[in-house]
C-alpha cells in the first residue's frame, strides 16, 4: 500500500506534462499559421488573389421634355475568371461553354491558362445563365452585379441619344455629353453612385414628335427609293431641338451598329451643299444691304457666263425678275447678280454673320466643320448665292434661316430643355425687322404660288424655301445624282418651328412626272411631317386666313402682295395702286467679269 503511492504520484506528473506539451505545440501551430494571415494579407502584387473589378457606374436617366423615359440604367450582373484558381482547366471551359456557347472556345482556354488574377468571361449574362453556373460550381469563376443601359425606344431619337460602352461610360452622343458635365469626374473619385442619386437629364426633344418625324422619313426613304433622309424641327424662338432623325439609324442597345458608315448623324455630322435653300440667305443679304428692295428688278434673261462656265435657270424665266419673282421661281442668275451687286467682301461677312464658316458646337459632341472653297472670288459669290460650293452642317443652315423669321436672333441650338437663352445668343439684329418680314412674306409666297406648294398645310399658314443640289460625282456635278431639302416655317406670319427635311437621291416617279427636284419629295414629305407634329406640338390652326399678316410689304406695294389683303375697301384701293404704279425702283444689272475654269461647265439647279 505504502511502495504504491509514489508510483501514482509520478504518472500524475507524466499526464500534466502530456497536457502541457500538447497545447504548447498548438499554441505554437495557431501562432504560426496566424503570423502567416499576417504576411499574407500585408502583401500586395501578383500574390494577391482577389480580382480588381471596377465598380459599378450608375447614369442618370435622360427623360424627353413630357418626362417620357428614353434611357435609364437596370441590373445587371457580369461573370468574371480568377484563373490561379481554377483546379481543373477542362472542366472550367466545358462548363462556361455550356453556359456560353457564343464565346470563342480556344480564346476562351488561352485566358484561363497561366497564373492570371482576373479576367472577364461575360460581361452580361442573364439571371438563368448566372443560376446554371452556381450549379455547376466551378473554381476561380465569381460573378459581378453591374448596371446595363437600356433605351426604352430602340432607334428612335438614337443620333440625339448616343450610346455608352461595355463599362456604361457615354461615348456618342448626349450620354457622352453627360460625362463631360461632371459624371466622369464623380466616377473617377470611386463613388458608388445609385440611380437615385441622380438627376435626369430632360432634353428639349419630344418623344411623339421623334416618332411622327422618324416614321414620314422612313415612309418617304422607301417610296422615293432615296440612300438616307434626315429631318429636323426646331423651335424659332429658343433654338430647342423638338426632333431630329437620321435614316439609316441605329438601336442603341446594340451600338456597334452605329459604327457603319451610312449611320452618320446626317442633320449636325454631315456637311452639305444646302442648294437653293441659301437662296434665303441671299435674297435676305441683298434688301439688308440697301443695294436691293423688294421691287428691285434682276437680269435673268440669259445665264451668267464665267469664261466657259455658264450658270442657268432650271427652269428659266427668260425675262427680268423682281426680288419676289426670283425668290418663287428660284432663279440661280438673280440670286448671283444679288450677290455680285452686294460684293465679295459684304457677301462673305453676312454669311459669317449667320454662323455659316464656323463649327457649330451644341450639347452633341459629334460636329462637322463647313467645307469652304480654298479662294473666293466672284464665281464662289455667285455660286455660294445659290449654295453651290460651299458646304455646311444642315443644323447649321437652320439656324440661319431661324435667325431670318425669329426677329434676328442667331441662337445656338440645344438639345437641353430649358438651357438659357441668353447664353446661347450667337448675334442680335442680323437683319432688321422689315427686312425679317420681307423673308416670312416671300417663304408664304413661295408655299402658295411657288415651289413650296406641295407643303401648304390647310389652316396652318406655312411658307418655305426648296433646295435641290446637285451631287459632286468624280469632281463634276451629276444632274442624276441629287440632294434634296425644303427649310418650311410653320406659321409664316408669326413663327413658331422650322421644319427641314433632306432626302439623298430620291428617285424620279411616274406620279412626278419623271422630276426629282425638292418640290415633287422633300416638300409634299415635310407637309406630311407638319400634319402630324403640328397638333402635337399645339399649334392652333387658324380658321380663317390671318389678317394683314404682312403690314410693310402692303405699305411697300410688293409684288404679290394682294394674296394677303383682306376684303376691305381700303386694301382694294391699296391693291389697285399696287397694280398701277411703275416700280421705278433701282434694278442691278451687274456684271461678272469672266473667270475661266479648268473644266467648264454649268449649273442647273431648283
């Protein structure tokens, strides 16, 4: 009894020592592991594992000025790679194939070999491919909510909208515009913004009459066999942009397509010889300059020579014309004796003055510089005066002829909802208020007895300048190849919107006679286009006839005039004078001195 205590004694100690070595080679183990976490996460370069994957950037919804929803950003998730940790590199391209039977397979193996981080496997995967992933659960692939924009509207006002890349950064467009006022800026400082905290944009453009505008130039497109159409309404009196299109377009949901070459904005990206829509610019520029009035009388018997370079009527007259009769019949030899008698210096300086030799920069980033002839002489004067040999953005040629029915104003235009006006005043008082009532007269002239016939909209006073250009084909003028346009003003004694409208090519039709000048196309489409976008836009047709909508011009007697007096005994009167009285008014019979050409040749356009 007493020889056993001291052996219990000992295997006590033997026991507690067990113990104590046991939880000190674990305290030692825990350490180290612990200190190991430590380094591990102190260090930084290719041994880091986790992917570095930008985060999600949020846009502000862009609304149409009724706050109709034309862009906005939804959920979306993209799958990622880590390929250090793929164990088995079969399995992992056979199960994303599975998933993605689009994606490139050898391509696809290439990016999961090796020790990478990260890479990107798609990045918009739908909710079922992210499920049918999760259940094959395979290594080092991982999943990324992001944002996708969505254009609620497909094509529709897609040149106005533009489109974001793969990471929804705005790269055409007023989405790009959009980064450049600040967006950018906020997603480089790394905020996570949400939707929510965004503002949307509100552009000036209305949505119906996107709509209305897009599908008349579709229906004129295929009728008129024409390659592309554009059209354009702005407001006169603010220079907001209620619609713009271009045909062909493209959906911005899928914006590769924009990249086609026949897909340019053609309204402020392409550069054009307008044709005798500058008529108006001309015939503005001569009763502004003093050199001409509104009973000013033009040679236009025979056509202008410039060595061997003769420019002709279309369809000419073959006698002299007054300023009203050279604006409806549209005659090239009077518009370049109007410029000729203003001069080459006076000629250029009021064509600058109307915005025409600049860039015109607005809210789009995409902008075109005009395209002017290297020298200017008198032939570029005479030419120019019909809008031959200069050519310049459509949006541009719109805001000059604004500017000739507005009062005077040149305003910048914009496609924001509000944007002061102030600040977008390019020049006051281009031309004087008389001279601004002489051109609405003329245009509502032209819209009843002239070439804008066609467009004449009942109840809605409308009054326009017609263009056909003809198109530049291996350095010459091609007579079958044409550019077509009508600027129409809607209404012509108190303007409210500018209606434009451009067809490329169209072609001849039985039902025109064999013509493809403006005004058997581009005209009887923008009356089309004015039928619709006019109720929209809720102008009131007027019941009856305005009356004296022209008070000068009666005052002055103009040519034609009577077609606007109302059935007063004091009008008559006016009327029978107006028939009665020699003009005797100064008549310009200026002369070119002849210019020789390398080519020769001729112009004849409407």
């Amino acid at each position: 009894m007493a020889n056993s205590l001291p052996h219990v004694g000992n295997r006590a100690k033997q026991a507690r020592f067990r113990v104590a070595l046991v939880m000190a080679v674990f305290a030692c183990l825990f350490s180290t592991i612990g200190i190991r976490l430590v380094w591990l996460g102190n260090q930084s370069g290719p041994e880091r594992t986790y992917p570095v994957v930008p985060p999600p950037v949020a846009r502000p919804d862009i609304v149409d000025r009724q706050g109709a929803t034309l862009a906005m950003d939804i959920p979306s998730l993209s799958v990622y790679a880590e390929p250090r940790r793929i164990l088995d590199l079969d399995e992992a391209v056979e199960g994303l194939m599975a998933v993605f039977p689009d994606l490139d397979m050898l391509d696809l193996r290439k990016r999961l070999e090796g020790n990478a981080a990260f890479t990107w496997i798609k990045r918009v995967a739908t909710p079922a491919q992210k499920d049918r992933l999760w259940t094959l659960g395979i290594p080092g692939v991982g999943f990324r909510d992001e944002t996708k924009r969505l254009y609620t509207n497909g094509t529709t006002g897609a040149h106005v909208l533009g489109s974001v890349n793969v990471d929804n950064v705005g790269v055409a467009g007023i989405e790009r515009w959009i980064d450049e006022q600040g967006l950018k800026d906020l997603r480089e400082t790394g905020l996570n913004l949400d939707r929510s905290d965004l503002a949307p944009v509100i552009l000036s453009v209305d949505l119906r009459v996107q709509h209305a505008l897009t599908d008349e130039l579709t229906k004129a497109i295929k009728r008129f066999d024409a390659l592309a159409g554009a059209g354009l309404i702005l407001d006169v009196r603010n220079g907001e942009v209620i619609a713009l299109a271009s045909l062909p377009d493209f959906d911005p949901n899928s914006p590769a397509d924009a990249l086609n070459p026949d897909r340019i904005n053609r309204i402020n990206v392409g550069t054009y010889e307008m044709g005798s829509t500058f008529k108006a610019m001309t015939t503005a520029m001569a009763l502004e300059s003093g050199a001409f009035n509104i009973h000013s009388m033009l040679d236009a018997r025979e056509p202008l020579r410039f060595g061997r370079m003769a420019i002709r009527d279309y369809r000419g007259q073959n006698r002299p014309l007054n300023v009203p009769e050279a604006f409806i019949h549209s005659s090239n030899i009077a518009m370049a004796r109007m410029a000729l008698g203003v001069g080459i210096d006076k000629h250029q300086a009021f064509l600058g003055s109307l915005g025409q030799f600049d860039r015109l920069v607005t809210e789009l980033p995409e902008n075109a510089q005009p395209i002017l002839p290297a020298k200017w002489g008198e032939l570029t004067t005479a030419t120019a005066a019909f809008g031959h040999g200069i050519a310049v953005a459509p949006l541009q040629a719109a805001m000059a002829i604004t500017a000739l029915v507005n009062g005077g104003d040149l305003i910048r235009p914009t496609f924001i909802k509000g944007t002061s006006i102030e600040g977008r005043i390019i020049r006051r008082n281009v031309i004087t208020r008389q001279t601004g009532e002489a051109m609405r007269f003329l245009m509502r002239l032209n819209a009843e007895i002239g070439s804008a016939k066609k467009a004449d909209v009942p109840g809605y006073f409308i009054g326009g300048k017609t263009g056909t250009s003809e198109k530049v084909v291996n350095g010459r003028y091609s007579s079958d190849r044409v550019l077509t346009s009508f600027m129409g003003v809607a209404p012509a004694d108190k303007p409210r919107y500018l209606f434009l409208t451009i067809l490329d090519e169209p072609k001849p039709l039985p039902e025109t006679f064999g013509f493809r000048t403006s005004g058997w196309n581009a005209v009887p489409v923008t009356g089309e286009i004015m039928k619709r976008a006019l109720p929209l836009l809720s102008v009131v047709p007027y019941r009856e006839p305005p009356v004296n909508p022209f008070p000068e011009m009666v005052m002055l007697g103009a040519w034609g005039i009577e077609r606007f007096l109302p059935k007063d005994p004091f009008f008559d009167l006016v009327a029978a004078e107006r028939s009665t009285a020699p003009i005797g008014c100064k008549s310009s019979q200026t002369q070119a001195n002849a210019v020789s050409t390398p080519t020769g040749g001729q112009f004849e356009c409407n």
